[in-house]
C-alpha cells in the first residue's frame, strides 16, 4: 500500500498549500494553489468559498502527485486557515469574511468600551479582525442574512466541517477570536445578549487541536481525491499552527502576510491579544501581539513599479547588492492599521524620503526599507510583549529568503530558528498526526527536527540602531501630526 502518509492544509490570505508528511516528520510534497480576494466597499474583503475549497482539492491532488502517493496512504488531515470567518445563508455572497475585512470598525469600537473579560483578553480595544464584531455588524447591517443564518464558522472550522460533515469547533480559534473563554464556561452568553447576537448557531462541541472529528464524509472524499477511512483531526488559526511547528521552547515569529509574535506565560496587557489557555498545547497559555500587514506590504510595493519582479528576483537582487539599498528611505508600515502597541486600525503608514524614480533600483530600495520598517516593527511588537528573547522560532514564507531571516535578526537583536520544511504545514500535520500518535505533544515531539539559526552580525547593528532612533522618532511625528 506504500508508506503512511499525513496530510496537512493551510489556506492563507491569497493560497491554499497541501503539504504530506511521513510518520516520522518529514516533508514528501508541497503544492499550492491561488484564489481570489474580492474587494468591496467601507473597506470589504471577501472570498468565494468554492473557490478556496477547489484550490484546497487541487494543491492536495499536485502534492500526492509529486509524492506518487495512493489515496489510501493518506491517512489523517488537518486544516489551518486565517481567521476568515465563513457566513451560510441564502443571498450572502461571496460567503467569506476576510480576515482583514475591516468593516466592523464601529462595531468593534463599541465592543472594546464593554467591560467584560472577552474585552480584557483582546487588549482592552477589540480588532475588527476578530469574529464578534464582524457577527455585530451582520446582525445590524444585514438583519435579512442573520435571520437566514445556517451556519457561521471560523475558516479552519469550516474546512474540516466541510470535509467530514459533523459540527466541531477549534478551540483555538473559538478562545482566539469568538466570545468563548474555556476557563469561564465556555460561550460568554452575557456579552452576547448585551451586543444582540446570542441566538447565531453554534451547534457542536469545542475541541483542543489535534482532537479527532472524525473520518471523511463520502461527498469529502470524492472532492478532495482521498479514501472516505481519511481520519480528520482538529486544527488551527494558520499563525498558531505556525508556533506549533516552529522551533520548541521559544517564543515564535509567524512572517506572512502579517506578522504575529506568539508567546507563553504573559499575562493580559493593553494592545496583546490573550492569554489564551490550551489554544495551541495543553496546559500553555499564549498570547499575541503583532503587525496588520506585512507580507502585503511588500507585495503591494513590488505591484507599484512598472515592470515588477517576482519576490525572489527582488530578494536575490537585494542580496546581491554592494551598498545597502535605499538611502534615506524610511517606511512606518502601519498601512493596515496598527494591532501592536497602539490598537488603531485607522492608523495609517508612513514613507520618508520616497522619489518619483521608477527604475529597479528604486523598486529594490523602496522593498528593502519597507522590510527593515517591518523588522523594526516587529521589534516593537516583541518590547510591548515585555520579551527580550535572546532566540526567536521564525515561520512564514518571510522565513524562507535567508536575506529577511537575516534582517530580523539584526533589527532584534536574537537569534532566528528556522526550520526549513514549513513550520505551518508542519504544526497542521502535528495536529492530524495526533490522534494516531496519543496526542499533540507526543506528535510534536516526533516532528521536531534541528534547525537552522541566524545570528545577529555585529557589523550591522549600529545601522539598524540608527533606523531604531529615526523609527521612533518618525512615530512621535505622526502622533504629533494626528494631534493637529
């Protein structure tokens, strides 16, 4: 029958990526594919879900192509996903929230002024990323949908719902972004009749990741291409999955589209999401500050130019170059709002220095200051966290240029871990893995493979010390200027 196989599923903000991995941990195959992001108005993200679910079907037939791999050697799944929230109704279309859809702002402003614990764990001032708020304003705006309601999940939740048929709910994801607090009995129904959305169905039981469903329902795998005995375990939000598979006992830099810095142990603080108790591991609290947007800055930079090259061709050029691109360039990247420290989603970017040359030199400059702004963001993120790491676990395609592995850990000042098979892909397959392996941590422990480390070249420090002061300086400015 061939060797046993375990299949892992991260759907991100623009790709959905199969990845299968051998019992022992490691990496066989890799396949992605794209789906689109459909813009709308008073700052509206949207997916189509059959869409999603076709790239899911089709990154998982390339990666059992690759590995030559039957159907029936697959013999668990699990799914990560952002925290894209899923809406089942007659006239909702497209049925998918985006996760960095922010038109729930009001709503999630009107929340954060709620004295309540679900408040408390968000940082004191809810996102309009998290799910409550986004529930809020379907309740409100579109009161025809809500009556309408057949189901409504976070992304991850729907995957595995999808694929097996039965109702369950990640753990990590409801503790994360829902108003459910596993050590205060679960759904919060005093805050959810105080906002008027306590009657959203939410059938089924919540469940730790890695926790198995059950197996693929038939119509599950005839559209995924598997054996219908395929077991499917309990997954994650793609960040948390990330921490999982990243480099152990260390906190963990999640390097995508955004940027998340996850760590255990913290208590409540303002503008920190968490703790959240048993969202990743048993008996481990984790909480999490981070960056909107990343990962989509660079892409959206590397749009601007008119002849625009691919991410490698830019980093392989930026490697390359002799003297350190854009001189005199400064970039606050904030252009998506800001999670951490400030939690402000209306704040907005900031660029010093920024000429009309549209050559590729100009392009190479600008993308490598914006980079070193994300760095020195991050930075800031990691101080607010009150972490002064000296190793920090890194995942992420970000993760995968050795340039912006290096980058990072200048602009820290710690030491980057980095494993290169696909941190994600891997702490989602830890997770599909677990209930033939007795568990999560026994899982992760037959997963976990050295990794490569980065260190902080002393050479650069002092520029990056330099960027550090004018970072900090340029963020009084815009206060200053906000104020006026």
């Amino acid at each position: 029958m061939g060797e046993l196989l375990i299949g892992a599923v991260d759907v991100g903000s623009a790709r959905a990526r199969a990845g299968l991995f051998t019992a022992g941990g490691r990496l066989v195959a890799r396949a992605s594919r794209g789906f689109s992001t459909i813009a709308g108005p008073d700052r509206q993200a949207m997916h189509d879900f059959a869409e999603i679910w076709q790239a899911v079907a089709e990154a998982l037939a390339e990666a059992r192509r690759q590995a030559g791999a039957s159907p029936a050697q697959i013999r668990a799944l699990a799914f990560d996903a952002t925290c894209s929230l899923v809406v089942q109704a007659p006239g909702f279309a497209p049925d998918v929230i985006a996760w960095h859809d922010h038109r729930a702002i009001a709503e999630a402003a009107e929340l954060g002024a709620i004295a309540h614990e679900v408040v408390v764990r968000a940082g004191g001032s809810v996102s309009p990323e998290m799910q409550t708020p986004k529930l809020m304003w379907l309740r409100r705006r579109r009161p025809e949908i809500w009556a309408a309601l057949q189901g409504v999940r976070d992304l991850c939740d729907h995957l595995a719902f999808r694929a097996t048929g039965l109702e369950v709910r990640s753990h990590c994801a409801a503790a994360a972004k829902w108003p459910w607090l596993p050590d205060r009995g679960g759904w919060q129904t005093d805050l959810l009749a105080r906002i008027g959305i306590a009657d959203f169905p939410r059938p089924g039981p919540v469940l730790p990741p890695g926790s198995r469903i059950g197996p693929l329902s038939p119509r599950g795998a005839a559209e995924l291409g598997l054996e219908p005995e395929t077991l499917v375990a309990v997954g994650l939000i793609d960040a948390f999955s990330g921490a999982l598979g990243a480099a152990p006992d260390m906190p963990a830099l999640i390097a995508g589209t955004s940027n998340c810095v996850m760590a255990a142990g913290l208590a409540a603080a303002p503008a920190l999401w968490g703790p959240y108790p048993d969202a990743i591991l048993p008996g481990e609290a984790v909480s999490e500050g981070g960056q909107s947007a990343t990962g989509a800055l660079l892409e959206r930079i590397r749009r601007l130019y008119p002849r625009p090259a691919s991410h490698d061709e830019i980093l392989a050029r930026l490697a390359a170059a002799k003297d350190e691109p854009g001189q005199g360039l400064h970039v606050l990247p904030d252009f998506k709002g800001s999670r951490t420290p400030f939690a402000d989603p209306l704040m907005r970017g900031t660029i010093h220095g920024l000429s009309l040359d549209g050559s590729p030199a100009a392009l190479d400059g600008f993308y490598w200051r914006a980079a070193v702004g994300i760095a020195l963001g991050t930075r800031q993120v990691i101080a607010h966290m009150g972490l002064a790491p000296a190793a920090l676990a890194m995942a992420g395609g970000q993760a995968r240029s050795a340039l912006l592995r290096q980058l990072y850990a200048d602009a820290i000042g710690a030491e980057i871990h980095w494993q290169p098979e696909d941190a994600v892909l891997r702490g989602t397959a830890i997770a599909a893995a677990a209930p033939l392996m007795g568990g999560l941590v026994a899982a992760r422990a037959r997963f976990s493979h050295p990794a490569e480390i980065t260190r902080p070249d002393p050479a650069a420090r002092a520029r990056r010390e330099r960027d550090w002061r004018i970072f900090r300086r340029m963020q009084q400015q815009r206060a200053e200027i906000a104020a006026m």
